[in-house]
C-alpha cells in the first residue's frame, strides 16, 4: 500500500500505547518507543533476523523480570518500523492493527516474555 507520513504513523503507535490495558500501561517503566524506517543491518543481527526477512518491530534492553541489580542504565528501547509494516499490509486498517500487534508483543519482551511464549498466546 502507499506509504503513509511519519506523522500519521507515529499517531498510530502513540494510539496503540494508549489502549494497552491499564495495568501493562501502569507498569511500563524506563522505555521509549520510536519509530523507524527500516532496521539497521545491526538491528537485524540483535534480532536474530535470516537473511530475506525483516523486523517490524525490535525490544532492546533489560525485562523487567531480569532488573534485580538494575540501576542507571538507558532506558530500554522499542522500535517500530514503518516500512516493513507498511509492505505485509494492503491498507490503512490492516496498519493500524499490524502496528497494535507488534506494539503489543515488543511490549511484552519488556514485561520479560519470550518469541516462543508469545508465539503460543498469539502475539
Ligand atoms: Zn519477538
């Protein structure tokens, strides 16, 4: 589908954080979502990514779950790319959930779930 702006995009993220259930949003601590064209080569690699696929989203940093001797660190980071969303999908509605669901499962990597827990509750 055409590329929508950034703008919209972010506007498109920002609203899937804002109806997280109350209690996820409550307990997000120290993490910025972003938005981003493309992953990097070494976003890829962090990621675990084949070569031919991409990632529509990446959790970079510490699960809450693994915060025992957690001091001043960044924060953690989740990005959202716009571009590999943007291509798996054939219209605006099918973006709009597309980014609520890759929202939803970085965000759930922070909380300290991983790909093949996720993978059995559908995310
Ligand atoms: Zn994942």
């Amino acid at each position: 589908m055409e590329p929508m702006t950034r703008q919209r995009f972010e506007d498109l993220v920002r609203r899937a954080l804002d109806t997280l259930p109350g209690e996820f949003y409550e307990r997000l601590q120290n993490v910025d979502v972003v938005v981003d064209d493309e992953p990097t080569a070494e976003q890829l690699r962090t990621g675990g990514v084949e070569e031919g696929h991409t990632l529509l989203g990446l959790y970079e940093g510490v699960p809450l779950t693994a915060r025992e001797n957690y001091g001043f660190v960044l924060p953690d980071k989740i990005t959202i790319f716009k571009r590999p969303i943007e291509e798996m999908c054939d219209s605006a509605d099918a973006v709009v959930e597309e980014v609520q669901q890759t929202v939803m499962h970085e965000i759930a990597h922070h909380f300290g779930m991983d790909d093949e827990e996720l993978h059995e509750l559908g995310l």
